[in-house]
C-alpha cells in the first residue's frame, strides 16, 4: 500500500503511531500487500492484452485521453511491482528490517533499501493521482475543444514535475537533518503528510466538479448538433456520466481508508500516552484501516482497468498484429471498413450550404468519441443499430 508511513517507519526515531502500525502483524501484512499487488497485477496486464475475437479498431491518430488512461494504468502496474519487492524483502530478510531501527552509521543498506522502496511506491502512485487529475481536464478541454494530442507534453511536465517535487521536497523535510537523526514531532512530519496526500485530496474534491462540468457540457453539444435530443443521444450522455462515476467510485473505495487512518494516527500521536485503555477502540481501528489499505491500494489498478475498458476477457491473443489504441475517432470511419461505428453519427448532408454545419458536427463527434472511448457495451450496440447513427 502507498502510505507516507513508509518513509516514516525509515526513522529510528520514529513516533508511536507509526510503530504500532508498521510492527502489527508484519509478516501478515506483508503477505496481504503481495497477495494484493500480484492478484492487480496480473488482472491489470489481462485486461490491457489484446484479445481473440475482437474486431481490430483502426484510429488513424491517438487522443490524449487514450494516453493518459494508459499512463494510469503504467502507474499502478509499477507501483504495484514495488510493493511487490519491498514486502518480500521484508519477508525474505526480516534481520534488514530489524536493522533499520539502530541509528547504524556503518551499515547504511537497510536504510537505503527502506528509503528508496518507500519513495519509489509513494511517486508512481503519486504520478497516477496527478494523471487522473490531468484525465479530468483533458476530458474537459476536449469538450470544449481546447485540447489536443500536443498538449500531452504539458500533461507529462506537470505530472511528472509535481509529484518528483513534493515526493523529493516531503522526504527531504522529514529526515532533516540526516535519516540516523530524524526530527521528532507533528510539527516536523506534517509537511511530509500534507505534499503526499495533496494530490488525493486534488482528485477527491476538483475531479467530481470537472467530471460534472463536462457532462452538462457534453449534454449541450448534443442538444446543439441540430437543435434536438433524442433517446439515442441521451443514452450516450448517461453512459459518459456512468463512466465518470465508476472512476471516482473506484478511486474513493481504494483510498478512503487511507484518509481514515492517518486521520486515527494523527489523533492517537497527539494524545500523551497511545496504549491508554481509553484508545483501545481507535487503536483498533487504526489497525483495521492499515490491514484494509493493504489490500484495497495495489487493487486500484484493476479496478480502474474495469471502469476504463470494462471485462475485456479471458481469451488473450498472443499473435503479434499492429494494434492502435481503441479510441475512434468519428471522421475517419466509413461505411466499408471494418471498425466500430461512431458513438454518434448524422446522415451526411451534400448541399453546400451545410459544410459548415458538417464540419462543426464532425469536431463535435470527435469530442464525444473521446469521452465514450472503448464502449463495447449491448446498450451501445442497440444505439448504433438506430437510423441516426447510421453512415456518415
């Protein structure tokens, strides 16, 4: 799981709190972490494989939204490999782990080890919080027609950027001045907390607005298209809704329980004596939301997988053929190839005086394409089999 006390528990001196999580059951723990991270693990890698029996679907250019869920997903896969490695190191050599708590001068490999596994977890899940983020604006500006694939290079600079910059900045303040000599104190650790969970907190309270903001905003493209909203149209709309509920639902399933923990830590550290009869209840449940986080923090990642693509299958294709990512765009297809049909199409219209019109319909179907990308679903292919989404 990706918890700031991680680093943390790398302290000798650590706090009270963070020790009687960390020293509840680590051998448990671990194996529930591993179990966890290697089931995601494998779930995520099926999913995203090609499949047997699927139509291949031809976009003749990537969006951005088809590489930002993908870089969600690259987030997850390697955040899970180093959950994967630091609990078996942990099981393997439980006399590394026991070393960590001497300030040791001499011996600098389990700290180097605990510091570095740590921070390698806390930025790539810190990464994936910033890409969902970005994922949310991207899906705005798509709509409103101010986004492109170019603007994936400011995505990767802001992603990037940040989170190595507060994961580099939190780690840095928290083991001032050396890691044999850690600071004690809220006042020291609180800086540590607050550059980790900020982008959860981002995602957890501005997402939801832009999600919203861009349904309205996918609502008033197709109302606008020809001045009317039919049956069809409004089906699309519930269906990018429901896609941006299943994300966000996934998201605080996955990481409500870390919210909840550290806000049990933090109250047991501020109280003069943690093991008092009186927290016995809170101590338990402290312990309860750690076991939880174990297990529901490596499973992000296939849980997003399903909100993204849905069950893709077991039947997995191992035949190397050019595959483009499953994101059409509507004004390349035609009526003769082979490709999944657009989410929302409109007979052509060959008077001259609607190329305006046309043009706009078009920038409009690439918007909504990229909103509904991957939809496979029987109440999609009951839409397209209506008169309104046939040709083009």
């Amino acid at each position: 799981m990706a918890s700031p006390r991680l680093e943390t528990y790398c302290c000798p001196n650590r706090d009270a709190a963070t020790q009687l999580v960390m020293t509840f059951q680590p051998k448990v723990f671990c194996g529930v972490c591993i179990g966890s991270a290697s089931i995601s693990l494998l779930l995520t890698v099926l999913q995203l494989l090609p499949k047997k029996g699927q139509s291949p679907r031809k976009m003749p250019k990537a969006s951005s939204s088809a590489t930002i869920l993908l870089l969600i997903s690259a987030c997850d896969i390697l955040g899970g490999l180093g959950l994967i490695f630091r609990s078996s190191v942990w099981l393997g050599f439980p006399g590394l782990v026991a070393n960590i708590s001497v300030a040791n001068g001499t011996d600098v490999l389990p700290s180097v080890f605990c510091v570095g596994s740590a921070m390698w977890i806390q930025l790539l899940y810190s990464a994936g919080f910033w890409w969902l983020f970005c994922y949310a604006v991207d899906s705005y500006l798509v709509v409103r027609r101010s986004a492109g694939l170019s603007t994936i290079v400011l995505y990767h600079m802001m992603t990037w950027g940040l989170a190595l910059l507060l994961c580099v900045e939190g780690v840095a303040l928290l083991y001032y001045p050396s890691l044999s000599s850690c600071e004690n104190g809220l006042e020291h650790a609180v800086p540590h907390y607050i550059t980790t969970y900020a982008p959860l907190l981002l995602v957890l309270v501005v997402n939801p607005i832009l999600f919203r903001r861009t349904v309205s905003a996918v609502a008033s493209l197709l109302k606008g298209r020809q001045g009317i909203y039919t049956e069809n149209e409004r089906r699309l709309g519930t269906e990018i809704q429901i896609r941006f509920f299943k994300i966000m639902l996934v998201f605080i399933i996955c990481w409500s329980s870390n919210i909840i923990n550290e806000s049990l830590l933090f109250y047991l550290e501020m109280q003069p004596d943690i093991n008092e009869i009186a927290l016995k209840n809170i101590r338990n449940a402290a312990l309860i939301t750690w076991i939880i986080m174990g297990v529901l923090n490596p499973m992000q990642g296939f849980l997003f997988t399903l909100a993204f693509y849905g069950w893709t299958g077991w039947r997995v294709d191992f035949k190397w053929q050019k595959r483009e990512i499953p994101w059409e765009s509507m004004s390349s297809s035609t009526a003769g190839e082979n490709a999944y049909p657009s989410p929302v199409n409109y007979q052509s219209n060959t008077h001259d005086s609607k190329k305006v019109s046309t043009t706009d319909s078009q920038q409009t179907d690439e918007a909504i394409s990229m909103l509904s990308e991957g939809n496979t679903s029987g109440d999609d292919r009951l839409a397209r089999s209506s008169p309104i989404y046939q040709g083009w």
